[in-house]
C-alpha cells in the first residue's frame, strides 16, 4: 500500500483519503481559494455539494472581479493586460449578464454578519447604475471599511456613460464607516455639506469626474485624509492642500485641468507629480524625502527620486542634485538632436549607482554614459540594459520587455556633431571587437526570434563596451 498517496488500494477497492479529512479541514482549504474556483468544488462529489458555502458566504471581504466570478483560469490573461494598461481589450471576452448574475446569487446566499471591504473590477458604465447601487449598499449596510471601484470601458472614454458614485448611500447610515475610497471612471459629486467622510484615510481617484465645489473642500469635508491620489482625472479647478496634519502621500498624475495647486502640509512625505510644474504655487512640505516630478530645477537636498526630464538634461539634474546616490535612466526616445558633448566641467562626489535602461545603443546614450563615468567620481557600478522597467507614478511600473537595438544605431552619431576624424576612430574600435562577437555571428539568423536582442548580443554590447572603455574610472561596469 501507498501510505504516502491519497487514493490507496484496500482489499482491491479505492479509497479517497481526502474524504477522510474534517468538514472543517476541508472548509479551511477552501477558503484559499478564488470563489468561482470553489464553488466548482461542489461537482466533485455530493459529499462536497455545500463544502464551499461557509468559507465563501462568509467572507468578509468581497472581490468581485473576473478570476473570482467568472475563474480562475482568466488570472493569467487579466494580469497580463493589466501589465500593459490594456485591461478593456477583453471587454467582447466576457459576458456582463453572466457576471452580474453571479454575483447577485452570491449575495443573496451570503450570510455574514460584517463586511470589511468590497472590489468590484469589471465592464461597467451608467447602464449598470441600479445593479452597482445595490451592490455598494449591500456592502456599506454591513459596516464596509473600503470600497474599490475598478469600473472599464472600451475605447473612448465618454462621460454620459460615467458611473455616478451614490453618495447619498452613506447618508442613509447613522454612522460611516468608510475609510478608503477608490474609484476608477466614475463621477464623484458630493454636495457642499456633506459629512459622510470624515472617516476616510484613503481616497484614490482615476479617471474620476470631480465636481470642483467638493475638491475646493475636500480637506475640510476630509479632515482624517493621509494619502490622495488624482490620476487622470477632469479637475476644473484649484487643488489646495492644507493646512493638513495628516496628510503624508500625495499623487497628482496627468490632470490637465487643474489650475492651481498650492500645498501646506507639514507631513507629507511623498509627493507624486506629473503635469505643468509652473501650476504649484506654493509648496511648503518640511518633512517632503520621496519625489516623483515631471521637472525641476533646484534638487540640492535630495538623495533619490524619480524624475522624467529630457535626456539632454540628465548631467545638468545631476549637477543641481550634489547629494543624489542612486539614479536609474531610462531612455525611451527614438532619436535626440540635442548636444551631448562638453557637459561635464564639474565633479559629482556622491554618486555610487546608476542604471540605465531601455538602452538602444545610440550614440547620445553612449555619450551620456561617458559623461557620468567622467563626472562621477564616488561611482562604483553602472549597469546598461536593453530592458528593464520604469516608474509611471500611482504605483504603476510598465516593463520594457522588447529591444529596440538595430545594428548601426550607433551610426547616427554622423551629422550630429561628430568629426571624420572621430568616426574613424570609432570604426577602428568596431573593428577591434569582431573576436568578441564571431561566434554568434554563426547562428543562422532564421532561429531567432528576437532579431533586436540578437543583434545586440551580437554586436551592440561589445561597441557600447568598447566606447566605455575609453574612460579611465574605478567603476565596474555591467551591460546585460
């Protein structure tokens, strides 16, 4: 006999060790997994018919999104169009009526007496209005803490087809209990007097209508407020933050609208923006250490950040950031015209670590990574990579998961600057690495899929080592 496996042959019979095992063994596994996955569980034998119902039924939080109502099999493919923001692609894959009927069963069997939280991420707009009210209702009746409206559509976003959040739900509630809030395409106007969030700690908006009479009070109206995040957004009117003692991270990214914005907020820790850096008119945050800006012009405190400036313009940011330490750049541009010569002229002494990444092997990356070799006295490691993945802001990372190196990219130097003499010199530096690159040049290009990669382990990242070498610098130098 197997002692070890679960199905064991006795006196020439079968036996299912797993039905062996406590109701509340059972139960407790169950509770792992995603609903719809265990509410499959009830066809593997009759035994198992109502095994689901306590671990599911009484969950106290509710996700309502497509691997728990429709399977778990549509994790891999959800996640991977999450990746590349292109989630509402699927939008035809799926029926909405099927959906919303699941989820209708689910709550009318539920039969817990608390709900700490309800997600819902689905394909909906103003035609789901009364399914999503009753929904929200359910959940806030219950005591609800936070609520995740992830709501997509397909193509072009139209705001007639915006799910209005019903905040006249809480209202009807002796008490709120709501205390994180996130709404993806919806519209939130809550009149002047209402009172229903002074509880809340989170709110996060995107693709958010906001009425501006409720952002012009929003920390009047939130006074417990310690992260905000704005992305996306229509925001027709100033964003004044403060004076606010609680308030500790705040996201603004890609609201065009905003007019204005004046920050008092003496424990902000972190701040996220991305938009016209001339609307902050006044920023006054002591306890400010995490930046992500669009732009900036005197970084002389700051240690680490993420910023997005032009390329041209990354040896002059290093300059005004004399206490900067780690740096990754990542270069998403198809060509630069800018100059990247004759920026040096200065000593950076505390620099230790830089990436860069999404690297082409074009000649104003190369220069560029010359540039900080010279400048960065303290430097002790420089990494070069075709790949990576970058920062967007609202805890978005987007991964570069394609090369773009095309044999010759390197020859763009021509035109721009660069003398007969100096591209003679380069050639002979080609010249020298054919060693390092004879053996893949005897692969039969017809097996390669990735023709850019190949071309880059090829050729481009012994041109890019042989340029670096040039430089005399302590630094140890990795290109992947």
């Amino acid at each position: 006999m197997d002692h070890g496996g679960i199905i064991a042959t006795v006196e020439g019979e079968s036996k299912n060790w797993i039905d062996e095992l406590p109701d509340c063994v059972l139960s407790s596994i169950l509770s792992f997994l995603r609903t719809r996955d265990a509410v499959e569980t009830s066809m593997v034998s009759h035994l198992w018919r109502d095994l689901w119902k306590p671990p599911i039924l009484m969950r106290p939080s509710l996700e309502f999104d497509i691997p728990n109502i429709l399977g778990g099999k549509y994790a891999g493919l959800v996640e991977e169009h999450e990746e590349y923001n292109c989630l509402p692609l699927l939008i035809d894959n799926f029926d909405r009526q099927c959906f919303v009927r699941r989820v209708n069963e689910l709550l009318e069997l539920y039969s817990g007496n608390k709900v700490d939280s309800l997600k819902v991420a689905f394909f909906f707009d103003g035609e789901y209005t009364a399914i999503l009210d009753k929904w929200i209702h359910f959940a806030i009746t219950k005591g609800a803490q936070v609520l995740d409206l992830q709501l997509f559509q397909n193509g072009l976003f139209e705001s007639e087809n915006y799910y209005v959040f019903p905040h006249w739900l809480l209202s009807d509630l002796n008490v709120s209990t709501l205390k994180h809030l996130s709404l993806q395409i919806c519209v939130l106007k809550p009149p002047t007097d209402f009172d229903r969030f002074l509880q809340l700690t989170t709110l996060c908006l995107n693709k958010v209508i906001v009425d501006p009479v409720f952002m012009a009070h929003l920390f009047s109206v939130c006074v417990l407020l310690e992260s905000l995040s704005l992305c996306n957004c229509q925001v027709r009117s100033n964003l004044i933050v403060g004076p606010s003692l609680c308030l500790s991270d705040l996201k603004v990214l890609v609201c065009g609208y905003l007019e204005r914005i004046e920050i008092h907020a003496v424990n902000l820790s972190s701040l996220e923006y991305d938009g016209d850096i001339f609307k902050i008119s006044c920023m006054r945050t002591p306890q400010l250490f995490r930046r992500h800006l669009e732009t900036s012009s005197n970084l002389t405190w700051i240690s680490s950040c993420y910023i997005l400036i032009e390329l041209g313009n990354v040896v002059n940011f290093i300059k005004v950031a004399p206490l900067l330490e780690e740096l990754v750049i990542t270069t998403r541009a198809s060509n630069y015209q800018g100059e990247m010569r004759n920026l040096s002229g200065f000593a950076h002494n505390h620099l230790r670590k830089i990436k860069m990444q999404g690297v082409q092997g074009k000649w104003y990356e190369i220069e560029l990574a010359i540039c900080i070799l010279k400048i960065a006295t303290k430097l002790e490691v420089m990494v070069i990579d075709p790949f990576g993945k970058y920062y967007g802001g609202g805890g978005r990372w987007t991964t570069i998961n394609s090369c773009y190196y095309y044999e010759g990219n390197d020859d763009e130097a021509e035109g721009n600057g660069v003398s007969a003499e100096e591209r003679s010199e380069h050639e002979k530096v080609e010249e020298g690495i054919e060693d390092e690159v004879v053996d893949l040049k005897k692969v039969d290009e017809e097996d390669v899929d990735d023709f850019e990669f190949f071309f880059w382990q090829r050729t481009g990242r012994a041109v890019v080592r042989a340029r670096l070498k040039e430089v005399k610098a302590n630094a140890q130098i990795i290109i992947l």
